[in-house]
C-alpha cells in the first residue's frame, strides 16, 4: 500500500488556489468583492495584456490595519465570519478567507493599504505566497492591490489561457456585473490604457445599466417590482418586442450577488408565454432580496450558485412580478412612419441602379440568356421565394416560351405602384425562344439558377398548395407532397456552402450597431474570420457592441440584428468546437431565416417554377434539421383510401 504523505505547504496551496483562481477574471472578482465588503464608493480597476501581466484594483474603502496584513494572504482568515453560526446568514460578497491567499500563491502581488485612523499607510510585496516586505508607504485611506504575472509559477494552467482579448472580455464582464449588482458604487474599468466603462454610482440601477450596455437596450427596458411575505423582487425587463434568441441577457443577483438560478430564469419566461414569440427570450436584470437565512450562497467555489430555502416563493414572486409588468407598462407595438419612408428611399435608390451593379442580383451573362423573377410586391396575399432566377438556353428553336415579367413584381398581370407617382404600371411580356423538346430543369454552378436542356423530364402538374405550407403535385400515378420551407431552405444552405470561398455579400448603406453580453463580445471578436467566410462583415465597434456592414446577399428581408445576436450566442455556448462546424451551424441558421415559412402565400406561378426546380434537384432530399423535402403518395395508396383497391 502506498505511503500516505503530508503535502508541503507550497503544494497544497497551489492546488488549494487553482479552485479559487481559474483565469484572472476569477481574480478580479474576488478582489472586487473584498473591495465592495469594505464599504468602497468607487472601484477603478486597471489591467493589461487581458490581466495576464498585470491587474491594479484601486477602492476608497475601510483599508487593512497593518497588524492585519499578514493574517489577510494567510488561508481561511477573514473578518467577514467568526464562527459556524455566521455560514447560516452570510451578509458579505466574500466569507471563506481564501482569496488573497490564492491569488498571492500564484502571482505577484503589491499592496497599499491605509485605514482612517493610521497616520501612514503600509506596503507590503508577496510572491508565491512568501512575504517579501512590508514598510511605510504615503497613501490615501482605502486599499490599492496590484497583481503581475499570474500564474507564473504554474505552468500547466498558464498553458490554459486564452488569448489576451478574450481573457480581457472576461475581465470586462465581471466589471459590468459589478457595476449593475450595485448601481450605488461608481465602477471604472481601463484596458489597455483605455477607459471602457464608468458608472456614476448615482444609486439607479437604469444608469449602470445603460453605462454598461448602452442607452438602446436600457431603452428597451420596463421596471418590474414585486413581493411577497418572503421574498421581494425590482429591476427591469425587457419588453416582448426585444426579445433576443438566447437567454444570455437574463441577469439575476440574490441580494446583490450575481448567481445562476434556473428558478427564477423559468419563473421569468413562464411569465412571457403568450406575450413573446416561441423560440426567443426575454432579457431582464433582476435582484432577489431575501432574508439572509433564507439562502445558502456556500454551494459552489465560485459562489454563482444558491439554493433557496422555499424555491416555489422565489418563483411566485418573480412570476407575478413579471407578468405585473407586462401588463401594466408594456406599450402596444406602433409602426414608425419615418423607417416606412427611410426604407422606401433607399428601395427607390436602388431601383434608379442598373441592375449588374446591384450586389443583391446574380451577375447577367449575354449567354445563356436569363430571366429574373423579381418579387411580389402584393405582401398581403403573396410572399414570394427569394432569389430566385431561371436561365434559358438561347438556341433557333420553334418552341416558344413567354413569361410575364415586371421591373419590380412579377405575376400574371400584377400592376405595380410607382414608389414615388403611386402610378400603376403594367407588366412586360417576353419572349424567349428554347429548345422544341419537353424541357428538364439541371442544377448550375449557382444552386439558384436552372437551365432549361434537351432532357424531358416526367410531366408534373402543380394541383395547388396545403395549408400555404405543402405544394400538392400530380406526377404520373404519383401524388408528391414539397415542404416549401424545407425544401428552400436546403437550396439556400447547399447555395452558401458552394459560396464558401467567395461568399456573396450585400454592402449595408450604414452599419448596424449590435449590442452583446460580454461573453458573446468576446467570442465574435475571435471569430470574425469565421464570419467573413460566411459573408458577414463584423467589426469590433467597443464597449460590448459590433458592427455588421455585409452581410450575405441571400439574407435580403431578414433581422440582420437579431440574426447576429443568434449566431453570437451560438459562439460564446460553443466555444470549444472546430471552425468547420460552427461554420456548417451558421449556414444552417441563415438559410432557415432566409427561406420562404410555413404559412407565406405564394403565386401559382411561384409553386410551379419552384416545383421543377426541386424536382429536378435529386440531391434535395432533407432540410438541414433533418427533415424530409418531399413525401410521396402512389395512385394505389390513394385508391386504398376509398376502398378501391
């Protein structure tokens, strides 16, 4: 049997350390706390290469008496609780004794400290966990911490860090989770010798929140306020109509400490159904104020998570708190006037431009000729598919096609308005002349586009559409049904695939500003090549927000807004999977925003060119979730049906 050895103190505090101080945002946090447990007004906090190299924390709080230093980087001491009775109501951010104890055994670390009864403050310098010095120092009352070079001593978690960028992210999230948790503290975070946050510490928390995340998502906002014999819940919520598709603006602190609660998280979106659209989520910022013996915070290392002595009474008092809200302060959704304007403009613009230079279009080649079939305009009756254009082969043949097309619609002897007069115009006919023999439709280098060529297919007879969802097909002694959403969104996703060298974007007239949490910042700022390979054109615009100026072309009509914010979530909870994957989860996400939906009224003259298209498409046979394209009915099944066979 192996001998059992007592660990060196050297050893045990490292591993006792690497619990406390994953990355130096585990650092900063717990440096913060102990600021915010001192009774600090203002925090600035300052950090270089990502905190990596170097960290500063800078409070005006009660300081440390220098009798107390050495006992402040010795494990478990702290002033924070003396005995087991003070575990059952812990009133502090910090309890355990364990954080400048951990952060000095693997870093650097400089400290000035002065309490307001001293006339000279102290300076003392630990490394490793060993005291170097300790002397006077002229400083003001509070406490100045510098860490450098974490993890220098440990190599094998040093090897683990991310890049700097992304580590300073990080960093930046506990910053803004701070500020917002306690409005009544002024916060400044500099990076990199740049201020990029800073709180009044006026005390309202709609103020550290629209520092942190901007004057538009604060806009969005409504207060939310509730309670109940145990429980009281304020904050904000975010109104149905800016939803976001992930739950990663969902923030919830438990007596003004930032924690994960799925309780409250399903009380919330409980609350929402029926006001909010299935598959989107809301955002809030809540705090759940509790008696202190009503919560134990002592469950996780990290402190993030709680358990509640009655979970039902913290669901209860969020849920109505929320649905109150909504009922009371959520305004009716209003059309705005001048956005109608603004985009019938930028529509007439690019009308005005010959169409080869417009990026939305394919490029048109003299040979084969081809014939663009534009968009209805009709949006109460029809929704056409997007981008979707046919080419004939100009051969002399005696067989002659005619199609009724317009500049800007397109259907049977559709008259369309004149943007700017109000005029109706009537369509134009064309002629084209095409092989003599029954065409057949062949996929080209562009999964948009087909070629009409010598090939007869099977004739098929488009008999009508289901539920404006199922094309209904007769071909021969065969009844075919075409999921038109499926279908088309696989002929989007096998479109951008092909692109995928040289994916076609549309240049936006002005950039949209996206907001993001800190965590889907940080993970588009790493992938922004990954982007560019998709046709989105992303850069880093500061504080938490990106700018999208290309997006792909085959988007044209979606929430650009909204789509980014999925594709940003989908990164930050993804994090570790291989580029080709992420990429393969981007086309799928566009394609299935950009495809015709279930429930969109489509022309004849649409299901019958989109139905030659699919069917002369075998590749097509699922949508990229799996799901079949086309389910197939036989002339006996249906006979079976009536008894006839």
């Amino acid at each position: 049997m192996p001998k059992i050895n007592l660990l060196p103190r050297e050893i045990y505090e490292l591993i006792a350390a690497g619990e406390v101080v994953e990355r130096p945002s585990s650092a900063v946090k717990e440096l913060l706390e102990n600021s915010v447990d001192a009774g600090a007004t203002a925090i600035t906090l300052e950090i270089q290469a990502g905190g990596i190299k170097y960290i500063r924390i800078t409070d005006n709080g009660c300081g440390i008496a220098r009798e107390d230093i050495k006992n402040a980087f010795t494990g478990h001491a702290t002033s924070k609780s003396s005995n087991a009775l003070d575990l059952d109501c812990v009133a502090t951010l910090g309890f355990r004794g364990e954080a400048l104890a951990s952060i000095a055994a693997v870093s650097r670390v400089e400290m000035f400290t002065k309490t307001a009864e001293e006339q000279v403050g102290t300076h003392c310098v630990v490394e490793g966990g060993k005291f170097i010095s300790i002397d006077d120092a002229g400083c003001p009352t509070g406490t100045t911490i510098v860490v450098r070079d974490i993890f220098y001593n440990v190599p094998a978690r040093m090897k683990f860090l991310k890049k700097d960028v992304t580590e300073a992210n990080s960093v930046a999230g506990v910053a803004d989770r701070l500020a917002i948790s306690h409005p009544e503290i002024s916060v400044r975070f500099i990076r990199d010798g740049k201020q990029t946050l800073f709180s009044s510490g006026d005390g309202k928390l709609i103020s550290a929140i629209s520092a942190v995340y901007g004057a538009e998502f604060a806009g969005n906002l409504i207060p939310a306020n509730g309670s109940n014999s145990t429980v009281k819940v304020d904050g904000y919520i975010s109104k149905p109509l800016a939803a976001r598709p992930n739950r990663n603006m969902q923030l919830f602190y438990v007596n003004n400490r930032m924690v994960r609660t799925k309780t409250a998280c399903a009380a919330i979106e409980e609350a929402y159904k029926g006001s909010i659209m299935v598959g989107k989520f809301p955002s809030c910022v809540l705090n759940i104020t509790v008696p202190f013996n009503f919560v134990d915070v002592n469950v996780h290392p990290a402190k993030t998570e709680v358990r509640f002595a009655s979970e039902k009474e913290v669901f209860n008092a969020v849920y109505y708190a929320v649905k109150n809200a909504l009922a009371m302060d959520d305004e009716r959704p209003t059309q705005n006037a001048s956005r109608i304007i603004e985009q019938r403009v930028a529509k007439q613009f690019f009308a005005a431009v010959p169409k080869q230079e417009q990026l939305h279009f394919s490029e048109v080649k003299p040979q084969p000729k081809s014939i663009f079939v534009p968009e209805s305009k009709d949006i109460k009756e029809e929704k056409p598919l997007r981008n979707t254009s046919y080419t004939v082969e100009d051969e002399p043949r005696k067989t002659v096609l005619r199609f009724e097309t317009a500049a800007e619609g397109f259907g049977n002897n559709i008259e369309e308005p004149d943007l700017v007069s109000g005029a109706l115009s009537k369509p134009k006919t064309e002629t084209v002349v095409a092989p003599a023999v029954e065409p057949a439709i062949q996929k080209t280098k562009k999964a948009e586009e087909i070629i009409i060529t010598e090939e007869k297919p099977e004739e098929i007879r488009v008999i009508g559409e289901l539920f404006s969802t199922y094309i209904l097909i007769e071909s021969g002694s065969e009844l075919l049904l075409i999921d038109k959403h499926a279908a088309h969104e696989r002929i989007i996703y096998e479109t951008l695939k092909e692109q995928h060298s040289s994916p076609e974007s549309q240049l936006l007239i002005a950039p949209v500003a996206v907001a993001l949490s800190r965590d889907e910042y940080s993970a588009v700022l790493s992938n922004l090549d990954l982007l560019s390979d998709a046709g989105f054109a992303v850069e880093d615009f500061g504080n938490g927000t990106v700018l999208l100026s290309e997006y792909p072309y085959i988007l044209e009509g979606t929430d650009l807004k909204a789509q980014l914010t999925e594709i940003a979530g989908y990164l930050a909870k993804n994090i570790r999977e291989i580029t080709t994957e992420k990429l393969d989860w981007i086309y799928h996400s566009s394609a299935c925003r950009a495809a015709v939906k279930a429930g969109d009224k489509t022309s004849a003259y649409e299901l019958q060119k989109f139905a030659e298209k699919v069917l002369s498409m075998p590749d097509i046979r699922y949508c990229p979730h799996g799901r079949p394209v086309v389910a197939k009915l036989t002339k006996r099944d249906v006979e079976r049906l009536f008894g006839r066979a």
